[in-house]
C-alpha cells in the first residue's frame, strides 16, 4: 500500500504507518533539523527509514502532480502550535495553521484514507466551530473555501451541505472519525493526550472506529500495590519498595475486593521504558547513542517532573522552561534530572537504533513534537487492515462476477 506524509517531523508517525506495511512515496517536512535526523538515519542505512523519499520543504510549495493519485493513505500532523495549551492559540489566525493545506491535499491526492494527528487543545470550547470547520473540511474537501469568504461563512455553507446531503456519490466525500486519545492506555508510557482524526473516501463503505485500549491504570495499580508483579519484574526487593501513598488507599481497597480485572495490560512506565540503559553519567552510558547526562535539572512551583513509576507526563518540545518539567525524571528519592535524548526518545517508543541531529534543546524539540512510534503504528496498522479487507472484498467480487460471465 502507498502512502504520503505530511509535516513528518523526525518521523514517529511515518515510522508507525511504514511499520504498517504502508510504502511512502513522499515524505514532506520544512524543518531543516528534523530532515537532517532523517538523513543521517538514512546514511546510517535505518532500515525504517533507508528508501524515504524525504523532501525538505513547505507542503504548500511541493508539487503534487508528480504523485500518483491512487494512494491509500495520507498521514501526518499539522502543526500544534495555532492550538497548544501553552500557546498563543490564534487557530485561524496563526501562519502555521496548516490545516488548510492538508485540506488541498486531500482534495488533489484522493487519498483512499487519512490520519491526522494534533493536541488536545485543539477540542477546547475556545475552538469549537473552528475544530467543526476543520472536520466539515475535511468531509467534503471538494467545497473549498471561495475567493474573499470569511472562514465562518464557509463554514455555515458546509454545514449547510451536510444537512441536505447533497454531496454524497456525487463528489469526493469522508467518513470522518475523530477521537481524543491517552497514548498511555496503548501501551506509551507517556500520559500523551492527542487528537487522532481518521477519515476513509465515502465510496469504500468503511465503517471504522478506534482501537480499544490495551492498557490500564488500575491494572497498573494493581500489579504494583496488590499483586507485586511490577516490582519483582524490576528486581527491586521489598524493603526498597515505595509506600502505597494514603490518597490511593481507598482505590486499592476497591481493586483487591472486586472481580478480576479486565484482559488489559499495566500502563507502562517511566522505569519500564528506560530499563536496562545506565545511568548517564556513568561509564557505560556512552555504549548507548544520545544517552548523555544534562545538568541544570531543579523543581520549583509548576515545574515537579515525571515520577518513575508512572507513565511520564507529556514531553513537550522545549527544555528547561517547559511548564511542568516534563522533561524531568523524578527518582524515588525525589532527586530530579533531565531525561536523557534516548530516554525521551523510549518514552516516545523510538527504536533505540534511531539517532537524532542537533543539540540536547533541539532534539527535545523534535521529540516533544513527534507522534509515538507505538501509537502511529497502532492506528496506521488498523486503517491497513480496513483498506486491506475493502481490497480482498472487491477482489472477490470481481472473481464471482467474472465466473458469472463464463
């Protein structure tokens, strides 16, 4: 299967959807660093991204007609800074809303689906027609905006066209599903909440919803206060083991006297995600690329860091300002420290093969802007496995007409 990615960044998301058996025939991304991580993944010869044919450049200026228009995907996350929380949240406003360029796309690649991936703050109450704008968009990307329309006027006017249902098997159309996501319920351990929104041309009749969840929080709390089981999976003995904190007491009570718990697996955490790399100021640490220790960690009021038995708090693209210290592991003696780039980029769930280009500043950037590996993949294999039964359907269709015919 063929697919196209957009504002790739250093290539979470592209990795997950190739990971899915989808062949990219372009990759797209303007920033120069991020291109050079890709590139020396490239010459390092990463089998993930070795063929990418990467493009360094702005969407809007690529020029699409070079690209066959009977690919099946469409992937890629616009720029979150128009609807960060710690933004300027402009939306329409902000240059960097690309939102009506993927739009454009859409609408000249025909895509058979789309994965578009961006923050939660793009579902806050403060963007709510502009968020529906985006989805309408999204449905009938053949309504473009017209020349002087204010984007509200366009809005009512694709409102309108959903309500009488003029367009559907008449121009291109999209069943569009969008879903607020805690990346940790899947298996991140990174408490990551994204807006996943997935669309399939409405002439394929896919009926799609999102993966369920995979991981819990109380199956977590379970195997650590009830059962034991993620202690004894880290060697780490009885007298060293934390205290059950009092404000968990009645959730752990609850958990012990009811029925057995559903088919789901713990969250995975912080100390899951960096076991077996050394301490970074250890010798041994320099057997692990971009595994070096950065100095100048401190809490201070809105700024505590990610607890090493909890899934990290969302790694956000900056350093030593970012509000929360996300970019902070805390051990269970409270002593804090910057997570390395290759425990930022296991939190993330990058291979730790992968290498990344520029300094420490600059290579959280590109990691607190990048999708989960993990996560990509989940959601990209999930698309292939409609498409793939659409396909095997239609292929199957054709056979009985065809000994029908004879």
């Amino acid at each position: 299967m063929k697919a196209v990615e957009l504002f790739a960044g250093a290539g979470g998301l592209a990795m997950g959807v190739s990971l899915a058996g989808f062949k990219p025939l372009a990759v797209v991304e303007w920033d120069k660093w991020a291109c050079d991580t890709i590139r020396e993944n490239q010459r390092r010869g990463f089998p993930l991204v070795a063929d990418w044919p990467l493009y360094e450049g702005d969407v809007r200026k690529f020029d699409w007609s070079g690209i066959e228009t009977d690919i099946d995907l469409l992937a890629g996350g616009p720029p979150c800074q128009p609807f960060s929380m710690g933004g300027k949240h402009r939306a329409h406003d902000d240059t960097r809303d690309m939102f009506p360029a993927t739009v454009d796309i859409v609408r000249a690649l025909r895509p058979k689906a789309f994965i578009v991936e961006n923050v939660k703050g793009l579902t806050r109450s403060t963007f709510a027609n502009y968020y529906q704008y985006i989805l309408l968009q999204l449905e009938f990307p053949e309504s473009p905006r017209r020349r002087n329309e204010e984007w509200f006027d366009h809005l009512l006017r694709l409102q309108a066209e959903k309500t009488s249902g003029g367009q559907r098997g008449k121009k291109l159309t999209y069943n569009v599903v969008p879903t607020l996501v805690n990346a940790a319920n899947y298996g991140v351990p990174q408490k990551r909440e994204r807006v996943f929104i997935v669309g399939f041309r409405s002439d394929l009749g896919v009926d799609w919803s999102f993966p369920r969840p995979t991981h819990s929080y109380d199956q977590l709390l379970h195997d650590q206060w009830i059962t034991g089981e993620y202690w004894e999976r880290h060697s780490i003995a009885r007298r060293h083991r934390p205290t059950l904190p009092s404000s968990l007491e009645p959730r752990i009570r609850r958990l012990a006297s009811s029925l057995p718990l559903p088919n789901e697996l713990p969250w995975r955490t912080v100390r899951d995600a960096i076991a077996g790399l050394p301490n970074p100021q250890s010798r041994a640490a320099g057997d692990y690329s971009d595994h070096r220790f950065q100095a100048g960690a401190r809490v201070y009021p809105g700024h505590t860091g990610s607890p090493l038995d909890l899934p990290a708090k969302t790694l956000k693209a900056g350093d030593h300002g970012v509000p929360g210290g996300e970019n902070m592991l805390v051990n269970t003696d409270g002593s804090v420290r910057y997570f390395t780039i290759r425990e930022s980029a296991r939190v993330q769930t990058f291979p730790d093969g992968f290498v990344f280009h520029g300094s420490w500043t600059e290579t959280m950037r590109q990691l607190g802007n990048a999708v989960p590996v993990a996560l990509g993949h989940l959601v990209a294999r999930s698309v292939a496995e409609r498409l793939a039964t659409v396909q095997l359907s239609k292929m199957m269709h054709n056979q009985q007409r065809q000994r029908g015919a004879a």
